[in-house]
C-alpha cells in the first residue's frame, strides 16, 4: 500500500471573513494523517510551547527541524503558509522544502497539516500570533503572566467531518489511434505519458514537468503524424496507438490495468499482435540533457535499437548543446513503487523505455506542489519535442537505411510550433491535476478527449476502479473545507475575570449584609465583620466644638 496524507490548503478568516480550504486527499498509497477536524489557538514556531496549538509557519522560513519541532511536542495542527508566487520564492528555499516533501509524505502522523496561499488577513493574523508567540519566549514569568491575560489570540476552526475512504472512485485514462496503410499484421508504436500529479496537496499540484511536459510533448506528436498519416504518400506502415494514462503517480495503476484488459481479456487487440516499442514519455519541460531509461538494454538489429541510434543521431547533428544518454536500470520488483512508466510494460515484456531530462526517477520535482509553470523552459520543450519526432519518424519511415543525411530537418519551426506548445502547457498547468480530483465527467478529461479526437480515431476512456477486496488504492473525501479565524481572549482571562467577578460579588453581599444589620437587622454576619467595622466607625466620627469661653477646643462624639 502507497500511504497518503492529509494535508490541507487554507485561507483563514478573521471574523466575519470565511474563505475556502483545501484538503490533500488520503490514499493508502502514501502514509501521513487521516485527522482532518481541528479547534485550537494559534502560535508560530517561535513560542515555547506547541502542544495542542496551532502552529503556524511560512514558507520562506520553513525547516524541517521547525517541522519536526511541531510534530514532537504534539501540536494540534501545522499551517504552512505559501506566497500567492512560488516563482517570487528564493530558489533554494524552494529546493529545501522539494527535498523535506518526500518525509512529510513518507512520515505517518496524527497532526493534521495545511497549506495555505497568504493574502493581507492572513499574513495580519500571523504576524499578531508571532508577536505574541515571540513575546512569551523572552519575557519573565510575571510579564508573561501579564501578557498572557490582556493579549488577544486567534483559534483556528474548521467545520468539517472527518475524512472517509471513496471506495467506487474511478481513475480514467484515454487512448486514441492512428493506423498504418499496408495490410493488419503492421507493428505498432506505443507512445505513452500519465497526465496526473502529485505533491503533499492534491490541489497545489499543478505537476508543469511532471507530467505536464508529457502530455504535452504526446499531443504535439499525435498533431504531427495525423497531419503525415493524412496523405497515402506519407502514410507509414505502422499503427501509432496513443495512450493518456491515469494514475501514474500511484504505481501507474492506469497503465496497469489497461495493460491487464489489453493482453488478458481480450481477443483483438493492437497490444496483443506486433508491438515494436513502446515510448513513455515523462519531464521533459527543461533542461539541457536527455535520457532514455531502460530496463534492459535494446539488442542491434531490433526496432528498440534504431530507435536508440536516431535518438543519438538527431543529437548529436542537430542539437550538440543536449547531452543524451542512455541509463539502465533493473526492475526491483521488492519495492513498493515502480521507477519508471516503461517497467509496467516490461513487466509483460512489452519492449518499452522513458525518454526525460531527469538522470534518476528519486528526483523531487516528480512529487512536488513546487512543480509550477514558471519551472518550464518553451524552447526546451519545444526542442526536446522536435527531437523525438525527428527520430520517431527517421525510424518509422526508415529515412537512414534510405540514405537520408543525419542532419535532416523533417519538421520545420513552422511544423512544431513553439506557440502551440506553450498554449497547451498553459492549459495544463493551470489546474491541478492530481488523481484523486479528477474523474470520468471532469472538465480536464473531457477537454484531454476532446483535443485527442481531432487528430486520432477511436477515442476513447478505459476506467480503474480498486478492487474493493483487496484495493491497491484508496482515496478519501473531504477535499475541501472552510477554516475560520476566531480573534478570541486566551483561556487563562476567563480565570481571572471569573476571580474578579467572584470578589466583587463577595464584597457586594458583605456590604449588603453590613447595611442589614445597620439598620436593625441581626445576621451571623456581623459578629464577625459589621461590628468591628461599626466600632472603627464610630471611633472616627467624632468632632471638635469650640466654644467663646473656653480656653481649649472640647471633643464631642456624634
């Protein structure tokens, strides 16, 4: 099982403010917290004490340390307050929190933790509690006291119930074709790429590289060869099967099950016949360097194979800037997670490998709400594009055994439009995209459907449902909430207000019972109060009287 955490984004409102909040979803493929209700008083990290707060951090001055500080003492929640611009954020600052991703995941704890994107109220209600929280640190006891019982605090509220398991949810994928002229036993050129993402909140994830770039290279493609497979003189002997896979940030479980319905379950089946290849592709939206990722190393003489030389061919003539190599890695069926899309594949010995600028699968812009438009660089996308098609197609149509110069321009700048790209990436990365948002019905597959079917035949949905059994994936609700900033008094006010209510009832009822007995009444009351204070009384009511004969003033008692 893959654990998930719930981490939450929040906009938090000051009274009479509500905003929205969003949930990172659970799934029991990454491990991290189920908590979800939370009713506590806000700090920032800078105060002594955590436990059963609030604590509240930025992201600019985020630590792990600070984190962990958080976790240990038993704080009630952690919010973790993002700038509107992950662009605006100091690289390295970004590069930490992208590395501490994976342990917040990874961790499994019963402290809910927020994300929340500042705005004027919320960055107020912080800098108020850091205030607060810094004062307490560095006072004394007495000061402390004091502060404690006049300073205003905020408690931090959500009006939600707790998180469930979603067991019918369904994760869709979507394939479309494009078939080879020349009889029905024709190879087939698997091309492949996962259009989820994932981070530490499925609503900050908006995955621009990973997998953005890929989807948005594999629709470049599909634009490219319906345009060659258009016309009887450019049409290839081969069958091109696209395939927009679900779920690839959980184990591809897309890509699995649609494999499974393919080679197991059916009769007919493009999968089945001639595969030459299949392509995965994955990160491909910056960069200088390409790599293609393979579990076992192609042998000479086989389709796999060529494809490798064009692909070093293409470099190294036309772009000598770019850095390819190939990387082998092993499949390690121990482990909980797959490498690679192309392992799923080679699984069922399919020959298949990932084309990406990333040398190693462990890196952390795969699985980080970091992951932004801002990270893609156009022309390197737009020159990795050109670089698969052009090898793609010297491949398909067989161009260097016709004698075709390896600097050979197949697509003009006019062909693959930087333009183009960008307007798709757009799209893409503007919404996030993360697997347990988004369903059957939803905007993005639909539009994913859309644009698929103008350029390829026999468009389609294939859905995975987890086997209720024994579920290989379980998604949870209560993606969004509203989180509610109270500006309240601390606890230890009403402890004092109710011992300043409490004496001043008791000098009331003293002074009513007093009066009582001044006036004739007799109460136990008096024996030991009112007389003594009569006596004191009478002591000191006396006045002087002088009179014109007498040498010396007399006193008199009234």
């Amino acid at each position: 099982f893959v654990p998930c955490q719930h981490l939450w984004v929040a906009d938090v409102p000051v009274p009479g403010c509500d905003k929205i909040i969003y949930e990172t979803s659970c799934c029991s493929l990454l491990t991290g917290t189920r908590s979800a209700v939370l009713n506590t008083e806000a700090r920032t990290v800078e105060a002594d004490v955590l436990s059963r707060r609030c604590v509240m951090m930025r992201l600019v001055d985020f630590s792990y340390e600070q984190y962990q500080k958080a976790l240990r003492q038993s704080a009630g929640a952690v919010v973790i307050i993002l700038p509107r611009s992950i662009s605006s954020v100091p690289q390295d600052v970004v590069r930490q929190f992208m590395e501490i991703e994976p342990e917040m995941l990874a961790m499994e704890t019963i402290v809910p933790v927020y994300f929340a994107v500042e705005d004027e109220e919320l960055l107020s209600i912080y800098e108020q509690t850091r205030a607060a929280s810094a004062s307490q640190g560095s006072a004394s006891a007495a000061e402390v006291l004091l502060h404690t019982a006049t300073a205003n605090g905020f408690q931090m509220v959500t009006s939600g119930a707790q998180s469930k398991a979603i067991n019918d949810w369904l994760i869709p994928s979507v394939e479309g074709r494009l078939t080879g002229l020349g009889g029905e036993d024709l190879p087939t050129v698997v091309i492949v790429a996962h259009y989820d993402s994932f981070g530490v909140a499925p609503w900050l994830s908006h995955g621009a590289d990973s997998n953005g770039s890929g989807i948005s290279v594999l629709l470049e493609l599909a634009r490219l060869f319906s345009r060659l497979y258009t016309y009887r003189r450019t049409h290839a002997g081969y069958n091109l099967l696209f395939f927009a896979s679900g779920g690839g940030k959980f184990n591809y479980q897309g890509t699995k099950r649609w494999l499974e319905d393919n080679l197991d379950h059916t009769d007919s089946s493009l999968l089945q016949d001639n595969v030459a290849f299949v392509l995965c592709l994955d990160t491909l939206g910056r960069g200088n360097s390409l790599h293609l990722h393979v579990s076992k190393p192609p042998k000479e003489g086989t389709l796999q194979h060529a494809f490798l030389r064009e692909l070093e061919m293409v470099v190294a003539s036309q772009f000598p800037e770019v850095k390819f190599s190939m990387v082998h890695k092993k499949i390690n069926l121990a482990e909980d997670m797959l490498a690679w899309e192309h392992e799923r594949f080679a699984i069922r010995r399919l020959p298949a490998f990932t084309i990406s600028h990333l040398e190693s699968h462990r890196d952390s812009l795969r699985n980080s709400i970091m992951d932004r438009r801002a990270r893609i660089d156009t022309k390197a996308l737009t020159r990795n594009t050109r670089i698969i098609a052009e090898a793609l197609t010297r491949v398909i149509y067989n161009l260097t055994e016709k004698g075709a110069p390896a600097d050979l321009q197949i697509f003009t700048d006019q062909m693959i439009q930087q333009e183009q790209l960008e307007s798709v990436m757009d799209w893409l990365s503007s919404q996030p995209r993360a697997a347990q948002l988004i369903d059957k019905d939803s905007t993005f597959l639909n539009t994913l459907e859309y644009y698929m079917g103008r350029y390829l035949k026999d468009v389609k949905q294939h859905h995975v449902k987890a086997d209720k059994r024994d579920p290989e994936f379980v998604f949870y609700d209560q993606l969004k909430q509203v989180m509610n900033a109270y500006r309240v008094k601390p606890a230890i006010f009403d402890l004092l207000l109710a011992v300043c209510i409490a004496a001043y009832l008791g000098v009331a009822y003293v002074a009513v019972q007093c009066l009582h007995f001044h006036n004739g009444g007799d109460t136990g009351l008096h024996k030991h109060f009112c007389k003594p204070l009569l006596s004191v009384q009478l002591q000191v009511t006396g006045f002087i009287v002088i009179t014109p004969n007498s040498q010396s003033p007399t006193l008199s008692s009234g």
